[in-house]
C-alpha cells in the first residue's frame, strides 16, 4: 500500500519548525509532502532548506482547507492519502495500527487515529477526539468531547470501531474513494468539509472507523481559534450546508428545529457578552438561504440517503439533562 502524507500549509513556518520533525521522524512507511496554499512567509523557502525530502506542492491561491487539498492531491499518486494538519505531533509506530486496518478490512475507506490535546496530553482534543457521530438534527459531536465537555484519556476509546465521521485534523482516505466523491466541497472553505465528506462517503456505504490504538497530539485553532467569530460562521454555516446536502427525509423540518436551536445558541452568545458570535450564526443563517438553491440540487443528486443519526439529540442531552460525556 502507497501511503501520502499530506500537510496543508498557510503562513505556517513555525509550526512547520514545530511538528514536521516528528512526522518525518516517525513516518517512514509514507512519502511526506507539504501543499502549500500561496503563503507569502518563508514557509516553502524554510521546507527546502531543512527538509529537502519533503516534497512541496504550491497552491495558486488560498483556497481554505477544502479547495487546498482538492487542488494538492491531483498531483499525488497513492493508495491512500493522509490529510495532516499541520499542528499535529505524530508518535513512534502512529502509522502501523492504521496499515494493518486497511490491509484488513476492504470495505473501510476512512480512518482516524486517537487524537489527544497536544497543550494537555492527558486529555482528548477537541477537533475529532476518539471519533465523530451525528445527533438527530445534525450536530456533530466525538466520544471523548460533548460540545466544551473534554474527557481525560484513561484508555477507555483504545478500541477500533466504526464511527460517522473523521476529523480532518488526521483523516486518512483511499485515493479512489476521495475521487469518486469529488474531493471536499469548496464551498465549505474550512470546517465541517470533512463531516461532508464522511457523510457522502457514508451514503456510498462506504465504511468509517476510529483506531485507537494509533495516536497523535493537536495543537487546534492554530490557525482560526475559536474565540474568532469567522470560526462561528463557518461552523454554523457549514452544519445547515452538510445537513441540507445530505440528511435523510424532511429537510425543511429538520431546518426549521435547526433554526429553533441556532437562535437559542445566538441569544446565549448575546448574554454571555459576545455579540460578534451572535451576528455570526445571523450572517451564517443568511449566508445559508443565499446558497439553498444550489445546496438543493446537490442534495437532490444525492441517492442513497441513510438515517444517520442517533435517536436523542446532543444539544438536549448535554444543555438540558446535563448529560456531558459519550454515551453508546
């Protein structure tokens, strides 16, 4: 099996300093390339200089994380592509655990590793943890973090199981699967591209699994924290476009609860003093009707829509009977 690693970068030297020596030391299994989405820093320069190996794939523009990668990976010839951010710490034999799936399992098309905070590696990290679901209206969440609700990592996710979705801070793919479902949506720009991906690979029947027994340290928020409002627009945005395309039966309704839960969502904001974040999921919702039209066609193509999701919803459970951790 040909395995690509794969980092998208933007602006990004120091963290390139930081984290690509542990993917170069620890991956030899795979060819290391670094895409580059037209950084105007000395990024590409710093790569050259200190990791003549690592091959550089330059972007015309900054296309955000979904055009980035669609771009970079026409130009790489694997078996299986690993979509690496790069604030992630790799470890010793990370890639083995994910190897021996593929070569296991035919039908299993994406994977993700156990995924730990790099500033608390103690703790899961936010962005994919120990892998993802969705809830009955279409919010996504992870074993191992419930909205803000963080868990420590006792061993409790060490298993290898099918979930939903995979984070894109380490998601690896079959080259053909990514193919045939065209690459990530570019409309997306950044977040929740790769829960569309996984969504639309689902609809396939195409099979998502989490290893545990691989794993890796991210920094998240490197490049957009979430103190950003522009980080609650396209996290907002970006749900209702995943959930348009690609929900099974009543969509209109399903929006209509979604619009319920996202007015609730902008009012705590406003109380809780962050105004910016409360015209973020207005500007979001409005960006969202702008583009129903064309996110209706997509879904219309969509064929073999699944029910997706869990029978309870995540924000009741969490908000309201303030159950905070995973449940099976």
């Amino acid at each position: 099996m040909k395995l690509a690693i794969v980092i998208l970068n933007w602006n990004g030297t120091q963290l390139l300093k930081q984290f690509l020596p542990s993917v170069v030391t620890h991956s030899k299994e795979a060819d290391i390339y670094v895409a580059d989405n037209a950084s105007t820093d000395n990024s590409v320069a710093y790569i050259k200089t200190h990791f003549p190996d690592v091959t550089i794939i330059q972007n015309q523009e900054n296309g955000g994380y979904a055009k980035g990668y669609n771009d970079a990976l026409q130009h790489i010839e694997a078996d299986v592509f690993c979509l690496l951010n790069s604030d992630v710490e790799v470890t010793e034999n990370w890639l083995k655990p994910i190897i021996e799936i593929f070569n296991k399992n035919p039908k299993t098309a994406i994977l993700q590793p156990k995924i730990l905070d790099f500033k608390n590696k103690a703790f899961f990290e936010y962005a994919g943890a120990a892998g993802g679901f969705i809830d009955k209206y279409g919010y996504p969440y992870c074993r191992g973090r419930i909205f803000d609700t963080i868990e420590k990592d006792n061993g409790q996710y060490n298993d290898t199981i099918d979930i939903f979705w995979a984070t894109g801070a380490c998601l690896f793919i079959k080259s053909d699967v990514f193919k045939a479902l065209n690459g990530f949506d570019a409309h997306f720009f950044a977040h929740m591209e790769e829960i569309d991906l996984c969504w639309r690979a689902k609809n396939q029947g195409h099979q998502i699994k989490y290893v545990g027994t691989s794993t890796v340290y991210h920094v998240g928020g490197a490049t957009l924290n979430a103190i950003n409002p522009k980080k609650t627009f396209l996290n907002f945005r970006n749900s209702l476009f995943m959930v348009t395309k690609n929900a099974k039966g009543n969509i209109f309704a399903l929006i209509f609860i979604r619009l319920v839960l996202d007015g609730i969502a902008a009012v705590k904001f406003l109380f809780d003093l962050k105004p910016k974040h409360t015209f973020a999921i207005l500007k979001a919702h409005f960006n969202y009707y702008y583009n129903l039209n064309r996110l209706l066609k997509q879904r219309k193509a969509t064929k073999n829509k699944i029910i997706y999701y869990n029978k309870t919803s995540v924000v009741i459970d969490y908000f309201v009977n303030k159950n905070m951790y995973y449940k099976s």
